[in-house]
C-alpha cells in the first residue's frame, strides 16, 4: 500500500508551484505510483486504460469496463473510481471533461500542461523502499534460479523464457531480458536473445518491475572463462562501486532529503552534487582501471526507482541526486559487466538486488576527489 498522504504533500507542492489545480497520471509508471495500482491490460501501450488524478482529493477516470474491477483490484478505498462510456471518444477527452484546469497530465490532455513524473517520483518514501527491498529479492531469487542451472549448450532465448517465466510465478514482468553467449555478449552491450548457445560463458541482463518499481541485476556465469573475463569484470566491477561512492558523496550535498547533508558538503568540498559530477567520476574510474573509452560503449545507469532508470547519468547532466532512491549503474567493459540495484540512503547503501546464494567480492572505488575508497561488496562472476 502505498502513502498516499506523502503522495498528496508532494503534489499540493507541483500544483502551488506551478499555479495548476490539478494533475493526471495514465502512464504504467506514473499510474502506479500514485495508486500502488496497475492500469495495463494493453503491454504494448504507452497510455494505461486509466488515469489517477489528484485536485485536492485522488481520483481515478477510466472506462465502464473497467471501472469496477479497478475499484476491487487496483487502487485504495479511498480513491474515488469515476467511469465514462467505453464508446466515448477517449480516456484524454474524459480528462479534459472531468478536472478542473488550470492542469497537467503525463499524456497528451487537450488544453493540459505536460508534467513530467520523474522528479515527482524522487526521492522515495518508506513505503516505496519497503517494495522495493521484496522486489529486488524477489529478482535476484529468480534470476539466479535460472543462472544456477545453466549449461554452454543452452540456447539464450530458451535462457530468457526461463527467467520470463521464473519472475512471473513471482508476480513480477520483465520489461527487460538480456542474455547474451560467450560470443555476442563481446560483440554487443545490448545482447537481445538469439538462438545462439551460450558457449563457454554468459552474461545475463534483467530488469525486472512490480507495482511500478524497477530493479536491474546482471549475474555472469562462466563454464570455460576466457582468460581476460576476471579482469574485465573486476574493472567494471570498481567502476561500478567508484559509481555509488561518487552517489553518496552526491546524495549527501542533496538537503531534499531533510538531513544535515549541508555538513557533509562541508566537509567534503569536491563532492558531486549532479548525475553530471556522478558521470565524471565514473569516466575516471574507467581511465584509472586502464579502459579508459569504455565507457563511449554504453550508458552507465543512473537513479532507478518508479523507472528502469529516471535518469542516466550523462556528461554535463544537471539532475539532482538524491536519497533515499534507487541506483542501478551498469558499467561494461567488453564481454563482462558489472549491475546491481543500490539504495542509497542518509545513513547506509543496501545492495537491493540480493539473495546471500550468489557469490560476491569486496571491490575498492577508485580514488577519485570528495568520495569514499571504501570496499563495496558487489555481485562476483560464478565460475562452474
């Protein structure tokens, strides 16, 4: 259940700060957030069958085909579910009919403002970090169900329909499976499945979603590993912890979070306070572990939460970070990466994707300016 009233509070702030007097939420994401529920029956569709709206009460606007069950099902009792006539002309007119404007919504409203959810969504409340731990548990436990039981002749789309099936009897989609065998996981940084067998080892990508969080994890198995692939996963593997060292340091400039993160930026000058300053750190962490244009290759990650990423990071990127929020930095060196689902609060980092079954190892960051050297336990290769 989510907290509707830390929901509310922070919409009453958007609507005075941009003069609106109301807002409307119909995709997945935006929809969940809000409700704790789920508007998809169309997976391909970017626009749910429903839109949450808040005006000073919640309200939810969808079609009589709908209405009912999404009051039983989807969303609190203390949402009000209004419905139109499945024949109308559309969800976005029935909006527009219904709220009173000034508004905005995440989709195309006649006469609405565009809101974008991403900033509206950080950082997360208690609730949603309560999820968020059950969820990363929850695909962690799956995929290396999976991983634990593969073998060199394995096909990689039979790997992904394995994991499809796997997060499913856990309630969980996956928007995302990557697996990619020994031969095109060194060619590609997005291994789709083929039907190529894995070969002599295989990476394996999942982000996976449950009541609109998200949480990424690649686990790497290896049958024959090449002689390079533990010093390519240990490169990628001290980006990865250099990436959430230079967070914290960042998270702890950020006074959204009603701390005394003015303190600690004190005491640490050169800390970075943006996705931007992040991005810098990581593209030293790369030089420093001898690749230094690996990371042109491919994105790093960046703030995950109500999103397979509400942000990557990027050079000169201005997006805040704060805590507590999701972080899932990917960083690749090629043929191996390194991934897991960090949260990042005042006083502690969590490795959210995580079942105490897979082995890891202790990975220093890098010794970049304003962060931490401290070792980070982080997701190890499985040698079979």
């Amino acid at each position: 259940m989510v907290d509707l009233a830390a929901r509310t509070d922070r919409l009453d702030a958007y609507l005075d700060e941009r003069g609106l007097e109301a807002v409307w939420f119909a995709k997945p994401n935006g929809f969940a957030w809000l409700t704790g529920g789920d508007n998809v029956v169309d997976a391909d569709a970017d626009v749910g069958i429903a839109a949450a709206g808040y005006d000073g009460a919640l309200r939810v606007i969808t079609d009589n085909i709908e209405a009912e069950r999404l009051a039983d099902e989807e969303v609190p009792d203390a949402v009000a579910v209004e419905s139109f006539p499945w024949h109308a002309d559309s969800l976005a007119a029935a909006v527009a009919e219904r709220s009173p404007a000034p508004a905005a919504a995440d989709f195309d409203v006649p006469g609405f403002e565009r809101v974008e959810g991403s900033r509206l969504h950080q950082p997360l409340t208690d609730d949603d970090v309560e999820r968020y731990r059950e969820l990363g548990r929850e695909a962690a436990a799956a995929v290396e169900t999976v991983c634990r039981n593969l073998e060199p002749e394995d096909p990689e789309y039979e790997v992904a329909a394995g994991i499809d099936i796997s997060l499913a009897s856990r309630d969980v989609d996956t928007p995302v499976v990557l697996v990619g065998g020994a031969e095109r996981a060194q060619a590609y940084r997005h291994y789709t499945p083929s039907d190529a067998a894995l070969g002599d080892y295989a990476l394996v990508s999942v982000t996976a979603e449950r009541a609109g969080l998200y949480a990424s994890l690649t686990r790497t198995v290896a049958f024959d590993a090449p002689d390079w692939l533990e010093e390519r996963h240990r490169a990628a593997a001290r980006v990865e912890a250099t990436a959430l060292a230079a967070t914290e340091a960042a998270a702890a400039g950020d006074l959204t979070d009603g701390g005394d993160g003015a303190d600690a930026a004190d005491a640490a000058d050169d800390a970075p306070d943006t996705a931007g300053d992040v991005f810098d750190a990581i593209r030293e962490a790369y030089d420093a572990v001898g690749f230094a244009d690996e990371w042109r290759e491919h994105h790093q990650g960046g703030a995950a939460g109500f999103a397979g990423r509400e942000w990557f990071a990027a050079p000169g990127s201005d997006e805040p970070v704060r805590r507590p929020m999701g972080y899932a930095w990917n960083p690749t060196v090629q043929g191996a990466k390194s991934e897991d689902t960090h949260l990042v609060a005042p006083d502690f980092t969590e490795r959210l994707t995580k079942t105490g079954q897979w082995p890891t190892h202790e990975v220093e960051p890098v010794d970049v300016d304003g962060i931490s050297t401290e070792p980070r336990e982080l997701s190890a290769p499985v040698i079979r």
